[in-house]
C-alpha cells in the first residue's frame, strides 16, 4: 500500500479492513502484554521498576505477532515471546527511546514531538533486524521516517483525539448522574474508558503502526530499487 497516497483516515480505513474476524486475537495479545507488564511487576513488588525491561521485549513479540496478522499468513499468541533473543537489544531501544522523547518534551514540545516521529519505528527495525544493536535501530529509525514525520504527528493525533474523545465521554458518563441524581459513577466510569482503550484503541494502534511502518518500508525499498536500475542505466551508457 502507497501511504505516500493515503491519507490518514483513509489509511486506518484500510487496517480495519485488514483485521475483519482477527479482533479476538488481537484484544487476546493486547491483553496479555497489559498483564505481564503492568500487572507482573506489582506481582513481583518492583512494581514499575519491572517494566521498562519487559515493555520492549513485549513489544517487540506484539510487532511480529502483528505483521503476521495483517500479511494473512499463520499467527500464534507464542509469538509474543518469540523474540526472547532480543531482550536486551529490545529494552536498550525502549529505554533510549523513552529517554530521548522524555527529555524532548521537557526541554520543549516540538523537540519531544520531533524525537517521538524520528524513533517511532526502532523496534520493528529491529524485530525485522535481529543482529542490530539498539543505537543502530533508531539511527535507521531516524533516516526511515525522513520525509514522513509530519504523517506520523497526524497519525499520532489521530489515536490522541480517540483516547481524549473516549475518556471525554466516560467523564460525561461519570458526571452527569452525579449531578442529576447524586449518583457517583465516575469509578465505573473511568473502568469502561481503560477497558475500550485495552481493548480497542490500543490494538488498533499497534496493528495501524505495524502496518505504516510496512507500508513506508516498502515504499523506501522501492525507491532504492529505482535508484539503482537508473545507476545501472547510467553507468550503461557512459560504457
């Protein structure tokens, strides 16, 4: 697919497609990695602290089990721990990740928003890279997005106006009683807006920037290809 044609909706458009009758599969993965992130390291009393390293190896098995999806070949939940091999590669990326982008939006917006469009695909070149380090995944990360980094601002606003429209409406939801009966629900409330944001939002992200990542690779390859044959064509005549 041509994103480089496609807008954003349409786009999304276009993953929804892709996902018809694999919405179970995909909420089951999600769901998993909120479990063994978030809810392991309370297990674990590392509370936080445990996440970070495992946030990117997760990651990193949701990108394969993904691209699986969404190429229509054979996909297994056991594809999330597929990339055991990874783990340390995975959590460097995540970790320089969040820190680069942290800073970015301390320092200033624009520099976070910068950061956050240049290594939005560190991990799925390193899922599609395995014998490189974490520098050189955002480094490629860096030189992949160059030309689309203001598609990947609106995509991420997009998915931020979801999540505000979401938590928006489970307020009202909340309030509203409250103020006509003097019935509290905003607890209730506030459990429905994290249950469609694990359930919906958050896979739908997952599976639309897998794809986007796909579809501007895809496009760069075939860039270089072009680029190639009119050196070779090049080279031709000047024999």
């Amino acid at each position: 697919m041509n994103f480089d044609k496609t807008g954003t909706i349409a786009f999304l458009t276009k993953v929804l497609e892709k996902l018809k009758g694999k919405w179970l599969a995909l909420i089951c993965s999600s769901v998993i990695i909120a479990f063994v992130v978030f809810l392991l390291a309370d297990f674990t009393g590392l509370s936080q602290a445990f996440s970070l390293p495992v946030i990117g190896f997760m990651l990193l098995g949701e990108i394969a089990f993904t691209r699986k999806m969404l190429a229509g070949r054979k996909y297994e939940l056991e594809e999330l721990f597929s990339n055991y091999k990874l783990f340390i590669p995975a959590f460097l990326t995540t970790a320089l990740m969040i820190i680069l982008i942290s800073v970015g939006f301390v320092l200033l917006i624009i520099p976070g928003i910068l950061f956050l469009t240049r290594y939005s695909f560190a991990l799925h070149i390193l899922e599609d890279n395995k014998e490189i380090g974490a520098l050189e995944a955002l480094s490629k990360s860096k030189k992949l997005t160059a030309g689309y980094r203001f598609k990947i601002g609106i995509f991420y606003l997009v998915f931020l106006i979801f999540s505000v429209i979401v938590f928006g409406l489970s307020l009202a939801i909340g309030l509203i009683p409250n103020l006509i009966w003097g019935t509290n629900l905003l607890l209730i409330a506030g459990i429905l807006a994290g249950i469609i944001e694990l359930l919906f939002i958050t896979p739908f992200f997952y599976a639309s920037i897998t794809m986007f990542y796909d579809a501007i690779k895809e496009g760069s390859i075939k860039k270089q290809i072009r680029k190639l044959e009119e050196e070779q064509e090049e080279a031709q005549e000047e024999a």
